[in-house]
C-alpha cells in the first residue's frame, strides 16, 4: 500500500513539473524595469517570448533566442543564449549587453497578474516584464 501511496505521490510530483512550463509557454513580454543602474529599460523596446521549450526577443539592437526549461518551485534554467549581430550605438550596445547578463543569471521566476519577474538564486529581481495583449 505505501508504494502505491508513493508511486501516486511521484506521478503528482512529474506532472506538475511538466505542467509549471505551461505558465509562461505562448506568453510574451516587454521590459518594464531591471536591477542594473547604467541606462533606463524604457528607452528600448526590450521584448521576450516564451513558446514550449525556447524563447525569443527584441533586445536594443539585435534580436536573440535560446532554450529554456521550468523547474518545480518556480526555477527556470534558460541557456544557449543566441543574437544577431548587428551594431548600434554605443549605449543601446551597453543597454543590450547589461540585459543579456541579467537574463542569463535568471534562476527563477514568478508571475503576478500581468507581471513577470525574473530572479537570481537568492531571490533578488533581475529583470521585470509587463504581458503583451
């Protein structure tokens, strides 16, 4: 009886994990604001948009993809971080790098109404993004 207990537990355990991907798969977001202090988000139209297992975006100057994965407990593991790469003005440059560190530092995540916020290990945000219609 306990290991159907435990099997049914597992089962439970899978399943969510496979379904917390589904909270952010088809969205899309814009920048609203980020952790670093050297240039303002608002000025570029910084985007990001999550299918399955990949996202992609707008950056300040070039567009970028990669691949993601969500953990339970709300982590998320994004990697193989890809750009075009175009050149643009120096600060729209410095704007583009600072937000790809900070998106590749990304641990976690959460999602409160029309709001998501990625987050570092311990906690802190990195990057917030308003939900596109």
């Amino acid at each position: 009886m306990k290991r159907i207990i435990a099997f049914f537990i597992s089962l439970i355990l899978f399943f969510t994990g496979l379904f917390s991907a589904c909270d952010i798969a088809g969205t899309k977001w814009t920048l609203a604001d980020w952790s670093a202090t050297i240039a303002d988000p608002g000025g570029y139209s910084i985007t990001l948009e999550f299918d399955k297992r990949t996202f992609s975006g707008r950056s300040a100057v070039n567009s970028y993809g990669g691949d993601y994965i969500t953990l339970p407990g709300d982590k998320i593991k994004i990697s193989g971080i890809f750009q075009t790469e175009m050149a643009g003005p120096p600060e729209a440059m410095q704007a583009e790098g600072t937000y790809f560190d900070l998106l590749g530092k990304a641990q976690k995540y959460a999602i409160k109404d029309d709001t998501l916020t990625l987050l570092d290990e311990n906690g802190d945000e990195l990057l917030v993004f308003e939900k596109m219609p």
